[in-house]
C-alpha cells in the first residue's frame, strides 16, 4: 500500500512547512496543487516553496507552465497522476 497525504487550508495556515516536515519524515515527494505555484516566475504572493527545499525533496507541478498559457484542469489531472506514479 502507497500512502497519499493530503495537506490542505488556508492562505499562510503553514501547508508548506508541514509537508516539507512530513516529505522528509517518510521519504516522500510534494505535489503541489496551488493554482498559482504551476506558473513559472509567479514567485511573490505565492510562497513558492524555495530552490533549496525543491532540490532536498523532489516536487511536483511547480513552475510547469507560462504565465498566459492555456493550462486545464485535465492537464493538471494528467500531470499529478503522471506525478503519482514516478512517487510511488
């Protein structure tokens, strides 16, 4: 059995810092499904999780696409499940 956390809340509630906690605590990896993470140069106002964590413990889904582009919900649904099973 693979276990999935899901970590949600509000705005600056410390989901960050909790999965970071939790990724290094069970050998995982982080999906992020913030909805203004996957643009790439969406930096200030995001919280995006830092160059130095990313490389520490692998993530997904951050900085996928430009700002502008056209990006779905069964893009990100392809990329997550694709996501899933690299993790697992």
């Amino acid at each position: 059995m693979n276990p999935l956390i899901t970590i949600l809340g509000p705005t600056a509630s410390g989901k960050t810092t909790l999965s970071i906690f939790l990724a290094k605590k069970f050998n995982g990896a982080i999906i992020s499904a913030d909805s203004r993470q996957v643009y790439r140069g969406l930096d200030v106002g995001t919280s995006k999780v830092s160059k130095e964590d990313q490389k520490e413990i692998p993530h997904y889904l951050i900085d996928v696409v430009n700002p502008g582009e056209k990006f779905t919900l069964a893009q990100y649904q392809k990329l997550a499940f694709d996501a899933i099973g690299k993790i697992i």
